[in-house]
C-alpha cells in the first residue's frame, strides 16, 4: 500500500498530515497489524490506499490514514487525518508506529549468542517489525477483556456487535475513509449498554461486569498510559476480573513493551515450549525458558510467532460457547 494509491483530493482535504521516516527498514503492516481485532475490526480497516483507524483523542473524535512511500529499505510513512482530534491522531503517529522501540540491545551479536537459531533467524528476515504503542488503555482493554477465557472467534465477534452496535461512524466514513469505519464506544456509551445486549453479543456477565467496574474510573485509566508499562500494568490488576493476562495484553499495545509476557493465555506456554524444548509446558515452565532474555521477553515471543513454528497438536481445541440463546 502507497501513498500513490491515494486520490490527490483526499489527501489535500485532510485535515491534518504528517510524513514521517522511521530511518530503517520497515514494514507497516507487520507493525500495525498487532492492533487489529481480526479483519473484522471495526475501528481499524485494510483498503488498497493504506491502513484506515478510527479513535477518541483528548481533542474529540479522528480518522487516521497510514501508507508508506518509498522504497521499503528506506521508506516514510504519510498519514493523513480528519476530524476534531486530526492534530492529535497525526501527531501521534509515530509512537504508534514504534519510533520508541528500540531494538538495538536485542540485535547485539552477544545478544544474539544466546538465542535459539529459529529466534535469530527470523529476526534477520523480519528487521522491519517494530511494536507499536498507541498509548489508548481504553481502546486496547476493553476488548481485550472481552477476550477473557473464550475463544478468539466468539470474543471478537461480540466486539464487532457492540461496537456497529453502540459506536459511532468514524469522522468522514462513507467520504473519505471506508463507510463501515467506526469509533468504538466512548467510555459513557459502554456504562450504557444493557444487559440484554451483552447478552446478545455472547458476553458473560462476568465479563461484562469487568468493563463496567474498570470504566468508571475511565480518567484513571487513561493515566496509566503516561506511566512506565510495567507500573501500568500493576496498576490494572488492581481491578477486579483484570489479571496478568490482560494487562499485559494490554501495555503491549499501549506502550509498545518488550517484555510483557501473557501469562494465563490458553496457548501460550504451550506453543512457547514447544518452539524452544520440542514439549508442552505450564506458565511457570514458559517464564524459566524466557527468563535469560528478560527485558526483552516479547520480543523473543514475537519472533517465535514469525519464524513459521507451528505447535503440534497436544489436546483438544477450547469449544466455541453462544450463550445468546440461553
């Protein structure tokens, strides 16, 4: 996707616009695709004239346009932004796109020494990735809690519902960006929704209670981002029904870390043994393998997760629940 893919008169229109070079090899679907709530996603669409999101800034509501130009070697990144918070969306790009990740550490040959061959080998072919912060906790939390101990498939098919459901259309959708890009709902418009419609979109009460109570301090919560991840990250456990798990899903999208580990996953462990010993393993287990590169514990996953291991199969799959009929 290029920024020649763009209509002059769009990009003209916006009303803010940004180009930014990351100074390195990069790839901004590997980066941003992090974000994506399957392709599904409401908030977040694919077009062949670039990557379109949708969100709240402190400013009001943004769209936000990303393509690359140039060669990818040595590309930039044009984003184009429209709506109240369009300062705010373009100036935030390049954070989101990872100019604070900071890979050197983990490229160092000493470094490197200690890697399984499959982790150094995919990070030579993958020198593009970076991992992005958006620094949003809201926007990166509540759907994560809706992906609390169900599969990825119902989880985010209840998001997309409540989102076409309760958000609204992102500023220029239909216009200029794609017609079926939405905002997710606002904190106020979550604490809204009832029961019934939870219900409907295959949403536990017991999940569904976890949005609630964290909501309600939605100013507190947009705090954290501004603190360092793992700080953020104890301060969301403090929340009933948020753990280890969700909170580092969490920062790992807010704040870009390199080392949040989703500890609880129901695959995780598992896959994480698996790709570094040939055997299954529990948490406790995948957090020993890992802990010689702590500090860059992410990373090591990500890698994993490029390299084309796949995990043989050792059990049977968690069943997919609808409870919307019940």
């Amino acid at each position: 996707m290029t920024v020649a893919d763009v209509p002059a008169g769009v990009a003209a229109a916006a009303d803010a616009s940004l180009r930014w070079h990351p100074g390195a090899p990069f790839d901004l679907m590997q980066t941003i695709g992090t974000l994506l709530r399957g392709h599904g996603d409401p908030s977040i669409r694919t077009a062949p004239d670039g990557v379109w999101l949708a969100f709240m800034t402190p400013d009001g509501p943004a769209t936000l346009r990303l393509a690359t130009a140039g060669p990818r070697a040595d590309p930039a990144v044009d984003a184009q932004a429209w709506g109240p918070g369009a300062a705010a969306a373009a100036g935030s790009v390049p954070r989101l796109l990872g100019s604070d990740d900071d890979w050197t550490a983990f490229d160092e040959p000493v470094f490197h020494a200690t890697l399984p061959r499959m982790v150094v080998e995919a990070r030579r072919r993958n020198l593009t990735v970076r991992l992005p912060a958006t620094g949003r906790i809201i926007d990166s939390l509540v759907p994560t809690i809706l992906e609390q101990k169900v599969t990825v498939i119902e989880a985010r098919r209840g998001y997309r519902y409540l989102t076409y459901r309760f958000g609204t259309a992102a500023p220029g959708a239909g216009t200029v960006a794609p017609a079926n890009l939405m905002l997710q709902p606002t904190p106020e418009q979550w604490l809204r929704i009832p029961s019934w419609e939870w219900h409907k979109a295959g949403v536990g009460p017991q999940r569904s209670a976890t949005v609630m109570r964290a909501l309600r301090s939605a100013a507190a919560l947009e705090r954290l981002a501004a603190l360092p991840a793992a700080e953020a990250a104890a301060k969301l456990q403090t929340i009933p029904g948020i753990g280890v798990w969700t909170a580092a899903e969490v920062v790992q999208r807010t704040h870009g870390c390199p080392d949040s580990i989703a500890v609880g996953d129901y695959h995780l462990a598992a896959y994480v043994g698996a790709a570094l010993t040939g055997r299954r393993t529990d948490d406790a287990g995948m957090l020993r393998l890992l802990a010689p590169w702590a500090g860059h514990r992410q990373r090591v996953i990500r890698m994993i997760g490029l390299s084309g291991f796949r995990k043989p199969t050792f059990g049977p799959r968690m069943t997919i629940q609808d409870h919307r009929g019940h």
